[in-house]
C-alpha cells in the first residue's frame, strides 16, 4: 500500500534508534494525515527504546511524560514525541497497574490505540504498519474503534469523545457500532476531568465540520455540564476557525445563559466573560445606530460585542460589517483615550471624584460625537461645563 516520505529530521531521529538496535516507527496521526494527503501537525514516534535510552541517545530531549513511557525529542523542525511501545493501560500486570509493561510489541502497541485510522505505523522502507484495517476505513471516511468498542470506551471515556472530534476534523462518519457504544456508556463521561472534556469540545467546533460537535450534546457526553439543548452546529463553519468565534457561536445555538455551563466546562476566563457578556448584549437586541455600537464597544469590551455579533449571525442575522466598520473608525473607547489627562482636569478646577465623574461624561459626549473628540474641542467644551457649574 501507500509509500509515505517523511522529514528528513524525523528521519534522523528513527535512524539513531534503529542504529542503537531498536525499531522505532512513525505512528499515529502523522501516518493518518499523511496517507491523507494533509501535511501533519506533528510528528510521534513509537519505538521498542527505553525513556532513559530515549534520553542518552538525544543531545535535546525533555522528559515529558516518562510514567507513559514519552520523552520529547527536539529537532530541527519542532519536537517529535517519542514513546516506548506499550499495551493498553499495563492491565497486563495486575500487581502494577499503572506501571508501563515495556516488552510490549509494535502490534500490541497499535492495538491499545484509539481508532483504525489512528492505529498505524509507517515501516522505514515507506510501507505502512496497519493491522487493523485503517486505510480501508479512511478510503471510506470512518471511525472504527481498534477492538469492541464498549470495552475500549469502558477502558478510557475520553475515546467517545475524540471519536466525534476525529469526525468532525477528518469529515467522516462514526461507524454504527460505535455509535451505539456510546449511546450506552456516555454516562461514563461524567468522570472525565472538564478540561479534558473542554479541550475535545473546542477541537470539535473548531474543526471544518463544527456541526459534529451535536453528536456530543444528543449522545449525552457532556450531560454533566447542563449546557441544554443545542441548535443546529454546522452554521459555525462560516466563523473565523478561533476559539473565541467559534465558541461564541455555540453559545448562540443554546437557548440559556451559556456561563454556567462555559465555568464548569474551566473555559479560561477572557472566553467565559466575552461569551457570557456577548449574550446579554444579544439578548437585550444588537445595537442599531453608530452611537449605540460604539456605547456597547466602550460599555462590554469588543470580545463580548463580537461575541453578540457571532451569535446574532449564527442565528441568522448578519451584522458582522457594522461592527467592523465601527471598530476599523477608531475612536475614543474608554476615558483613558481622552485625548485630556486627569492632570489637566485637575488643573481646571475639578477634584477627587469629581474627575471621575467629568471624564466619563467627556466620554459619553464623544461616543456619541466622534467628530468632537479633539483636545481644542474638549477643552472649550470643560470651560463650558465649569462656567454652568459656577453659575448653579
Ligand atoms: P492530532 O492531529 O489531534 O494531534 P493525533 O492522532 O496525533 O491527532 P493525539 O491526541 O496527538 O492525536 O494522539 C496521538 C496518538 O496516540 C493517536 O493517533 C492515537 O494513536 C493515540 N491515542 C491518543 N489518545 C488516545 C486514547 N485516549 N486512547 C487510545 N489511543 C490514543
Ligand atoms: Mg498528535
């Protein structure tokens, strides 16, 4: 079958090991994307070395997950993550669960893998490792498990959701068996930790096909963090591919305040804020005219008007170029902009809160008339103020 080229540094870092007397294979998602014809993001490597031969072989290396049996190769072109062959979990030994059982095979290491597309290694004369029928599933566009599903997903939960992502990345179908699986063992899910669960989730409505991302709702994985019914994902494809769209986007296909479910989830903080923020703003109806586009500006914060913008177009209304255009003409956003400091309030005559007070009322004048935000206009306009303020 299929004869893969790979870097010439990856390259190295196989020779080295088969030169020490250990078989050493690309593996994984570099074989699936390159049988794809998609460059790989990056590079692993499964091999029959030992971490601390890993680790004496290598001038660069970082010990990165030395339990599982990975240490982190440093080459030229970015890092290759190199891991010991394994079987899955080390269940092999009941006395030592959780240790590594480092006599395990290439084959035994292909199986404890995921899925048939991701369960293939690459030989080093270019013909691909591939006992379990992963290129016939990538011809068809499907994700299989390696094995019974409902064993591999009671081995490890977080596998039904990498199954969705993988679907939604690769645009391809879930393999009905599986599917079935999960609809029986989703509960299980419940366990994950939320960042785990998080992560999967943006990969997910990050990908081509956000629209994959229902799966994860209908099927029950992400019960535990209450984010309610979900409307139609697939809209989402039409958002830049950030996390800051597309979760946004998600959030205007549910129909309830989205924190709660955002901070269970642990969505860093700037995500959770824009998205919560944005929501209200959508809610309580876009702005209409240029003034109150640029009060929501001053007022939210751009992220969380985007944010009502991105939710507002994946329900169907489009008021992405207003917003633009307000936010491309610049402008005074907060009194820190004023184009007059405290210190030359001060000098005019006002004091303590009282700056606070006039500074934001120059900022609301100038939201509403940009054309006066210049330091002369300001500055007759205060003289003003003081004069009416003299004259009460
Ligand atoms: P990506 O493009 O997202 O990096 P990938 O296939 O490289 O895709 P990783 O999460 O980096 O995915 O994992 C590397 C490989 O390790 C997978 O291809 C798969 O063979 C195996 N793997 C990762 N996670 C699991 C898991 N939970 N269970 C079984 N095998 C896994
Ligand atoms: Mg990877």
């Amino acid at each position: 079958m299929g004869h893969l080229e790979i870097p010439p540094e990856i390259g190295q870092v196989r020779d080295t090991l088969w030169a020490a007397g250990r078989p050493a294979y690309p593996v994984g998602g570099c074989v699936r994307d390159q049988l794809l014809g998609r460059t790989p993001g990056d590079y692993d490597m499964t091999t029959a070395a030992r971490p601390e031969e890993v680790m004496a072989l290598f001038r660069r290396t970082v010990p990165t997950g030395l339990k599982h049996g990975t240490v982190t190769v440093l080459t030229g072109i970015g890092p290759v993550e190199v891991t010991t062959f394994r079987r899955e979990g080390g269940y092999s030994d009941s006395r030592h669960p959780d240790a590594v059982a480092f006599d395990a095979t290439l084959e035994e290491d292909l199986a404890r893998r995921d899925f048939t597309v991701n369960a293939m290694a690459l030989d080093r004369d270019g013909t691909v490792v591939d006992p379990f029928g992963g290129q016939a599933d990538l011809a068809v566009g499907r994700i299989r498990c390696v094995g019974d599903p409902e064993e591999r997903f009671s081995e490890d939960a977080l596998r039904m959701l990498r199954a969705v992502r993988f679907a939604a990345q690769l645009g391809f179908r879930m393999e009905p068996g599986l599917v079935r699986a999960v609809g029986r063992l989703a509960p299980r899910a419940a366990a994950l930790s939320a960042e785990r669960v998080r992560t999967e989730l943006e990969k997910t409505i990050c990908s081509p096909r956000p629209g994959g991302a229902e799966a994860l709702f209908y099927l029950g994985l992400l019960e535990r963090y209450g984010p309610g019914p979900v409307r139609p994902l697939e809209g989402l494809g039409r958002l830049p591919a950030e996390p800051l769209a597309r979760w946004a986007g998600l959030c205007g296909a549910l129909d309830r305040d989205p924190e709660p479910f955002l901070t269970a989830l642990r969505l860093e903080g700037r995500i959770v804020r824009a998205c919560g923020g944005g929501f209200r703003i959508w809610r309580a109806g876009l702005p209409e005219h240029p003034a109150d586009w640029r009060r929501a500006l001053a007022d939210q914060g751009t992220e969380a008007v985007r944010a009502a913008v991105w939710m507002a177009f994946t329900a169907g209304e489009d008021r992405r170029d207003e917003l633009e255009r307000t936010i491309a003409q610049g402008g005074c956003r907060s009194v820190k902009d004023l184009p007059v400091t405290g210190g030359e309030l001060a000098a005019l005559g006002w004091n303590g809160p009282a700056i606070g007070a006039v500074q934001r009322r120059l900022l609301d004048h100038v939201l509403e008339r940009p054309e006066d935000a210049r330091r002369d206009h300001l500055l007759a306009l205060l003289e003003r103020w003081k004069k009416e303020e003299r004259t009460k």
